[in-house]
C-alpha cells in the first residue's frame, strides 16, 4: 500500500489541469489514466480565451505554444431564415484556439507527467473506493493487470461526464440525453469564416464547424436519437442549412474513410461536487450541449477553482471542499442553463422557437451591447445567472416586437404563446441560483461561526495534507 496526498481519476484536459494545480501547491499527485485511444473521440477542441489564460496560468504557456492550432476570434452565427450571418466576436480583441482533441490533450499529458510531484499510471483505472470520509480515501485501481490500493488525502474524479468514480461514490445525477453528434472532418476552404467558430442554425439539423489545422476542419452534425450518418446519406436535404461548399465537401466526407465519429449529447449536473474527501471536477461533475464550446474553458476553471480552495485551507480538506463547490456551482448553473436555453432557440422548430430565433437575430444585429453581453456569456467570460435571465428577456422582448400585429398580419398567437412560456425555466434557473447562494451565505456567515463557537476548545479530527 502506497500513500499519496491526492489521486486523480482520469488524464484527459481536466484531470492533467487539476494535476498541475495541485502540484503546484507542493503536493504528491498520482494521477491515474485509463489510457483510451484519444485519437478516435469526439470530444473538446475549441478553447475559449478565458481557457488559454487558465492554461497558461497552469503553467502549460510552452505546451500551448508548440500546439498547431487555428485562432478563433469568436463565432460566426449562420441563421438559415432569413439568410443572414451575425459575427459575435471576443471582448477586447482576444483570440481562443481550436485543434483536433489528440493533438491537444497528449501533449498535456506528457507534459504534466514531468512536472516534480506528479506520478503519472498510464493504463490504469480506478476499480473501487474501499473507504471515503473527512479523513481521506482508500482506493483500489488496476495497473496493467495488477490490483493495488492506495490511501490519499483527496480524490479527484476527473474521467469523463460517464464517470465511474462518480457513481463508486454514490453520487446522484440529473441527466438528459439530448441528441447524437456526428464529426467529420473536411477541407477548411469551405468555411465562410476560417478564423471563427461556425454555428449553422434555424434548419433542419443544427451544425457547428471550425477549423482545427492548416486546410482541415471539423464540422458536427446534431442528429435527433436513433440517428446515424446512413440517415444523412438518405436525407441529404437535411443539409440544407449549410453552404452549398461546405455541403458538398460533408457529403463527401461521409462516403469516404475515415467513418466519422460519433458521441452523445448529454445535459448532467451532478447533485454535489463533493463527499467526503472526493471531489469531481470538469465533465464529471457537469456537461451540457457542445454548441456553446465551454467545456474546455470550463474543466480549466474547476482545477483552478480547487487550487484556490486548497490553497485558503490547507489544513481543512472538507472546507477546501466546500468552498471549491460554492464557488463554481453558480457558474456551472448557468453554463448548463445557457446551453439548454440556446440548443432550443437554435434548433426548435415550433412556431415560438422561430420567433425566438427572429428576436436573436434582431437583438445582435442592433444591440451591440447585447451582442457583447451574449458573446461574454458564451464564452465564459460572464457566468452570472442573473445576467444570463436578463439577456434572455431581451431577446424575447425582441422577438415579440417582431410579433406585433400589422395591417397585413394579425398577432401570431400561436407563436406568442410559446414564446412566452419559454421564458419559464431561464427564470426558474435564476431564481434557484439566487437561493443557492443566499444559502451559502447564512452557512458561512452565520450557522458556520455559530458551530465553530460551540465546539471551541475540542480538537479537530481533520489533518492536514503534510500530516498524510
């Protein structure tokens, strides 16, 4: 048996982030890998800003400058009717970047395995968590056909929105299967705008495209359950929001090898971050839509979130603990609710989300400001509920002017309704967020200090990591 300060479930973005935020702060990490082929996933490639500077500040400023990737300066919104395209770009000039999934994670991972204090089990997983309280874990994990065990003061569980380690500690979930992404790749000539991210949206299937080297783009096709790409090959008119160039060059990517690639589009929000001295961290502790591309910059942000915890309680594991999930659950809150809300104004096709996506257009096309509100929400800039409600009411407010009644038209009850109504579960979010952290703040202004009075002059059960 072997004893470590903190194991990391999974070497994927989030785990190789986490790794090399908690090293930072002089701890021994053991970070084990399942090893999976991560050159057939379909999985995170764009990089928001904010992203790069989490990277950067990760200390990975030399894996993010040797990377082949493509700049992004925002995002290119394709709306199918009317034909017209709105260009939401990054605040302040600032650029993110996009590059195939391999191509960006195993250079994170070979990079963080030289870091001091990182040991890195390549083909490994985590079979069982034999012991989890305030103290620490034990764990079992297989090594190349070799069961071990483990002691360590924390446990990160950081392998994928399928998380085993998150259902070995017993943690619930919400969870919506949405639809199915087909990815494929194809020649970048064919993007009307090389240096954005694409979002072809209003028609039959909703897509998103960008590139990802010199001349290769990626573009992901949403299909509804049960779908595959022989449903595009006989339904080719489901393409139709697509330029034609870049329709043809889909077309033929689909009649070609490779096969494309294939993934679930999911909404999880896990019912806590933590339990015991285990934490979750990116995708496993929540995910949503990929239209939005926040799930990079957002695993980014939950390693840093833990190493700020930590580094404010060293000595107390379970408030560390308490304090990373009270300051990323607003933020993943929103990223989720932004996502859902946006997947059906982009692809709804009733009467009220064709309005809804009238009054989007209309609002980025003559509210700067608002395009500049919504552009920092999607790119995790801004991750208030409040402002993400608000917003939301703008674009309704919008959509329902283009509902007024004329003399040629009468007042489009049958989309007004709906329309309405959507407006629903965006206040609701709000609403459930603001009590969230009213809560918050009565445990850790009032019923924290009350506790901490009543047991002064016990000694404290909880060790530090040194004391592991």
């Amino acid at each position: 048996m072997r004893d470590v300060d903190v194991v990391i479930a999974g070497g994927g973005p989030a785990g190789c982030a986490t790794a090399a935020a908690l090293a930072d702060l002089g701890l021994s990490v053991l970070l084990v890998d399942a090893g999976v082929d991560r050159h057939k996933q379909l999985s995170g490639e764009l990089l928001h800003p904010a992203g790069v500077r989490d990277l950067r500040g990760l200390g990975f400023g030399d894996v993010v400058d040797a990377w082949k990737a493509r700049p992004v300066r925002g995002f290119a919104v394709v709306f199918s009717s009317p034909a017209r395209t709105v260009l939401l770009p990054y605040g302040h000039g600032a650029t993110g970047l996009s590059l195939e999934h391999a191509t960006l994670t195993i250079p994170l991972l070979e990079a963080v395995a030289r870091r001091p204090g990182v040991t890195l089990l390549a083909r490994a997983r985590v079979t069982a968590v034999e012991h989890n309280d305030e103290r620490g874990v034990r764990l079992r994990f297989s090594h190349e056909g070799v069961d071990q065990t483990v002691r360590a003061r924390l446990l990160v569980a950081a392998d994928g929105r399928a998380s085993p380690v998150r259902r070995m500690l017993g943690i619930a979930e919400h969870f919506t299967r949405i639809s199915t992404m087909l990815g494929l790749t194809v020649d970048s000539a064919c993007l009307p705008y090389p240096d954005h991210g694409h979002q072809f949206v209003g028609g039959p299937l909703y897509a998103l495209a960008y590139a990802i080297e010199p001349g290769v783009a990626r573009v992901m096709v949403d299909l509804p359950l049960g779908s595959t790409a022989d449903t595009l090959k006989e339904r080719p008119e489901l393409l139709r929001t697509l330029p034609p160039a870049l329709r043809s060059e889909v077309r033929r990517a689909l009649e070609q090898p490779p096969a494309p690639r294939m993934a679930s589009n999911d909404d999880r929000l896990s019912a806590t971050v933590r339990v015991g001295s285990a934490v979750l961290v990116g995708d496993a502790a929540s995910c949503c839509h990929p239209l939005t591309g926040s799930g990079m910059a957002s695993c980014f942000h939950d390693a840093r979130a833990l190493q700020d915890a930590l580094r404010q309680h060293p000595e107390d594991v379970p408030r560390a603990l308490e304090s990373y999930e009270r300051a990323r659950r607003p933020a993943q809150r929103t990223r989720v609710a932004l996502a859902s809300a946006l997947y059906d104004a982009c692809s709804g096709q009733d009467e009220g989300m064709r309005a809804l996506r009238q009054g989007l257009l209309h609002y980025w096309e003559h509210s700067p400001r608002g395009a500049s509100a919504s552009m920092a929400l999607l790119a995790s800039e801004d991750s208030r509920m409040r402002v993400m409600a608000r917003e939301y009411l703008c674009v309704v407010g919008h959509a329902l002017v283009g509902l007024r009644p004329s003399r040629r038209q009468p007042v489009r009850l049958r989309a007004a309704v709906p329309l309405l109504r959507s407006v629903g579960p965006p206040l609701r979010d709000a609403v459930a967020s603001t009590v969230e952290q009213m809560g918050n703040w009565w445990h850790r202004r009032v019923r924290r200090p009350v506790y901490t009075l009543a047991r002064s002059g016990r000694a404290s059960p909880r060790r530090a990591f040194a004391s592991s």
